[in-house]
C-alpha cells in the first residue's frame, strides 16, 4: 500500500520537468531578443549616466551562445568637447563553464 502512494508522487516531478521544459521551449524559440533592447539600454544609461543606443540585438543559444550588437552608440559625458564617445558594432561568443577539475588526491602520509 505504501508503494502505490508513493507511485504518483515519484513521476509527478518528471511530468513538471518536462512541462516546465516544454513552455521553455515555446518561449526561447520565438523570443525577439530586440524586445530587451530598450530596457538593457535604459539600465546601462541610467548606470553610466550616459546615453546609449543600439539598433539590433541578437542571440544565439547553443553550445557556445554567441550575442550580436549592431550599431552601438555610447555619448561622451555632457561636458565632454565630443558628443559621441563611441560608435561600434560587436559579436561575441560565451564559452560554456569547464567541467572542474577532479580533486587531488593525496598519498603518503598516515590516516588517523
């Protein structure tokens, strides 16, 4: 009697898993990229106190995400002479984490 109340409760987990994995899915691969834009661009203004633009973000996720910005504009601070601090576009790759070393070992000595 034991084993049947705990049936159910084992496979429900694996059954959330896959429905949270699912909606991920479903979101990640329609998901605009340009559509964070504007607050990434409001956050890094009001942190630097400068303006910044960007005309196109896109992200690739994979095994190693790679991020496109296009046509970044940074400004100079306002009593800077030059209006225009920085006119770039960039591409970067993310290298996924490395899997840690295994620990060391140690040999010799006495075991307590």
């Amino acid at each position: 009697m034991a084993s049947q109340a705990h049936g159910p409760v084992r496979r429900q987990p694996i059954w959330t898993a896959l429905a949270a994995l699912v909606v991920l899915i479903a979101f990640v691969l329609p998901f605009d990229w340009n559509w964070a834009r504007p607050p990434i661009e409001r956050y890094i203004s009001s942190k630097t106190e400068r303006e910044l633009r960007m005309s196109d973000l896109h992200v690739m996720l994979g095994v190693t995400p790679t991020i496109r910005i296009k046509d970044v504009y940074f400004s100079n601070a306002a009593r800077a002479p030059r209006r225009t601090a920085a006119r770039f576009s960039v591409k970067c790759r993310v290298p996924c984490a490395r899997q840690a070393d295994p620990p060391t070992r140690l040999q010799g000595g006495q075991q307590p």
